[in-house]
C-alpha cells in the first residue's frame, strides 16, 4: 500500500482496500479501531466524494454528491515488517470528539465536560454525622442525642443495661404497683383522699427525678478531638473562663501537655487529663466508667447508670430525698393493707379461683417487699451522708480522698451551667478518633439482628 496523498478540501476519496488492510493488520490501532464497523466491500469499487453544489446528487458512479465531509486523518503507511507507522499522540491534545485524542486512557472513569471543556467538580471528603452518633467515649445517646446516658454493658438484652439500674427501678415498680392496684382504691372507697393522692404525687417526683439523672448530662467537658472537630475551642474558653487546649503553650495534638502547662493554672487546681487531653477545672474529674471529663464530679452511680456531677447533682439528691418520702408513705400502709381482713379475704377469692396459681406471684411480691424495705433503710444511709456533704460543700470524690475545697463552690445550690457541646454539631467520624489510640468496640446485643444498635 502506499501513503495517501494529501487531502484537498474539495474531495475526499475513501479507498476501502486500505481500510480492510488497516483492520487486519493494525487491530490495535485506535483510527483502525473508529472504522471497524465498516464492512470492505468489492476492492474495485471507489466513493468518490466531491463538493458539487448544495444539495444531495447520486451520479452514475455511485457517488454521493453535495455532501461535505469532516476533515480526515490520512492513514498511516505500513512497514515492510508488518508494524504500524502510527505516531503517538501529544499527551496534552484536546479530546473533542469521544475516541479522538484520549490514549490508553479509560473512558467510563473520565468526567463528562460542560460547554467549557471542564469536567465537574471532583467529590472530596467523608459525609459528615451527628456528633451523638459517633462520641467517643462509652456514654450513650438516645431520642436523636436529646438523652444522654451512662456507658455499662453488663447484660446482653441491650447494649447498655446496667443490673444495678434495673435494681432500682424494681424496688420503686414493684411495691408501688401493689399499692396503686389494691391499696389506692381501697382507700379511695373508705374516703381517704390525702394519703392516696400525695402518694401518687411523690411517685411522679420519684421517676421523674430518677429519669433526669439517668438521662441528662452531668457535665461533660468534651475530649480534645471534639473541640477540634466542633471548633468550640473560644466558646469553651468564654463558658469555663480559661484555655480548655492550653493552646499558648500546648501543641495541637496535645503530646506533653502534663509538662507545659501554666504555673498560674496548676497553682489554682486546674490539672491536665492524660485521657481526654484538656486542663480541667478544680472539682472536675475523669469518670472511668464513662471515659470522660465531668464538672464538678460527685461520684459514677451504677444504680442510675450515669455519673453524678454538676449539672444533675440537682436531679440526684431530688430523687434520693424523694424516693425516701415514697418508701415512708407506701410500706407501712401496704404491711398494714396485706394483713387487714379485707384483702385476706380478697386473696383467698382469687387462690380459690385461680386454683393455686397465684401463689407463686404472692411469693415474688413478698420477696420484692423485703428488698423494697432493705433499699429504703439504705436509701436512708445515703440521703443522710449527702446532707453532710452539701453542709460542708464537699463531694464524695472530695470527702473520700481528703480534697480541699479549694474555690469554696457550694455542692448543690452552685449554678447549674450550660452543656458544653452540641450532639447535633455534624462533624466528620474520623475526626473525633485519637490517633493514637483505638476506639472502643461497642458489644453487639441480643437485639442487635432485630434492632441494630442505635
């Protein structure tokens, strides 16, 4: 074959020999490969296209007349060893048309450009999330982050149950459900109106104080990486009154922080926390339960699953005192209410009719009697030990440790404050993880095939 001769703009002359040949041996050419849906016909035939005047016209030659083709690139000549002559393509070489100028490069992966050449905008970053989904310590956020509670896994119903919780919760249900069954409408039909209905109001206070302290938040001062992720760092310094980073003379990441901090806060009682990496403030301590810094830390209650600190100290002691009012209104009227006649009587009708299957749940309600009135005796202890410590204005980290008081802040009427973070705040989930460390494997549950885990 020899090279085509140059193209003039006034005719063109496809020769489908050459095509065919190209086909053959070129297969892994890309001009062979845009015309391989052409078919070589007769190799005597020939096309030939001229510009003659507007309009399609077919001569007797079967030529194709009026039609004016795009420009085309000569093919190349063969070597005499069978090799392409093909020259590679310039690398910066515009692709204007699909095929054209794009070399060895994969086509699906490439962008689709608008008008002007440009490709869209390439998606970087991870989809950011709520910071109550993706907290990195053990405490557990529930109603989309509105509660917040603490992070004890000892039972495998729920990812977060704590038998000291479900303790409590029994010895307040199960005594006041027998009095609120039998007790409450007997003393309602003999005219007694007072007793029933400040019972039941105390009732109300008991759960409703006990869900406040299970559910809100102590006083968490957040970790480094969420003040970072948040960038809460100035509205934290506003809110406590110091560097919660130490950024002056701490670096970014916290490394050494023990050994830079400043002499005027070490002198003052504000100390640096290995875990969480901030300067806490006097009172404040690292719940090692929860694997977080609270305000003004009392003590980590296993029976209401959640720390005790500056924010619910309130809700704690409202629900110690009023649990103690509950047990004095409803056991002594109950013991006095299951050894009446009435309700002997009552319950010889219902063994008669039940033919002995109530019997085990009578024995349940006593055991439940005798645990309900060993709880109030503690409760009792406990109540008094927490007066004595908002008199001298001491918490219990403080009174067992021999820690002075050093600002004088009193224990329960001291303000309450502010959160110090937003669970809603989107933030990116790799942010909020310690380089250097790994994060906790949250333990799947029973319920977790049914229910997942939030």
């Amino acid at each position: 074959l020899q090279p085509a001769q140059a193209i003039s703009a006034d005719a063109v002359i496809f020769r489908p020999s050459l095509v065919g040949a190209m086909m053959r041996d070129n297969t892994g050419d890309d001009d062979a490969r845009e015309l391989s849906w052409l078919k070589e016909p007769d190799p005597d035939t020939e096309f030939d296209i001229e510009e003659r005047g507007p309009g399609p016209r077919f001569g007797h030659s079967g030529a194709i007349s009026g039609v004016v083709p795009e420009p085309a690139v000569p093919p190349r000549p063969r070597r005499p060893d069978g090799a392409s002559g093909a020259t590679a393509t310039p690398p910066d070489s515009a692709a204007t048309t699909l095929g054209k100028g794009m070399r060895d490069i994969d086509l699906e992966l490439q962008p689709l450009g608008a008008g002007d050449g440009q490709g869209a905008s390439a998606w970087t970053g991870r989809p950011k999330q709520p910071l109550y989904k993706v907290w990195p310590s053990r405490s557990k956020f529930y109603c989309k982050g509105l509660l917040v509670t603490g992070g004890e896994t000892e039972m495998g119903i729920t990812a977060n149950c704590s038998i000291p919780n479900l303790c409590t919760w029994m010895c307040i249900l199960a005594p006041c459900s027998i009095y609120f069954v039998w007790v409450f409408p007997h003393l309602l039909q003999q005219g007694i109106y007072a007793m029933p209905l400040a019972t039941l109001a105390v009732f109300l206070l008991t759960t409703g104080f006990l869900l406040l302290t299970c559910c809100s938040d102590p006083g968490v001062i957040p970790r480094r990486e969420v003040i970072l992720a948040t960038k809460t760092s100035d509205m934290l310094e506003q809110t406590l009154g110091y560097d919660v980073l130490a950024k002056r003379c701490v670096p970014l990441d916290g490394k050494g922080g023990a050994r830079n901090l400043p002499i005027d806060l070490t002198s003052r009682g504000y100390r640096w926390c290995r875990t969480c990496r901030i300067v806490r403030p006097p009172r404040a301590s690292h719940c090692p339960d929860c694997d977080h810094c609270v305000l003004r830390y009392d003590h980590h209650c296993p029976f209401v699953n959640n720390c005790v600190g500056q924010r619910n100290y309130h809700f704690f002691f409202g629900f110690i005192t009023s649990v103690l009012c509950l047990a004095i209104l409803v056991l002594p009227v109950l013991y006095w209410f299951l050894n009446s006649n009435s309700f002997e009587e009552t319950s010889r009708l219902l063994m008669s009719v039940s033919s002995g299957v109530l019997r085990p749940v009578f024995y349940m309600l006593i055991l439940a009697g005798s645990l309900a009135v060993v709880a109030a005796l503690l409760g009792f202890v406990l109540w008094s030990y927490h007066v004595f410590l908002i008199a001298t204005n001491r918490t219990t980290k403080e009174f067992r440790k021999s820690i002075d008081n050093i600002d004088e802040e009193p224990t329960l009427c001291a303000a309450r404050g502010p959160r110090l973070y937003d669970p809603w705040a989107q933030v990116d989930p790799i942010d909020v993880i310690r380089r250097d460390a790994v994060p906790p494997h949250q333990g799947d549950s029973m319920c977790s095939a049914c229910w997942g885990d939030d």
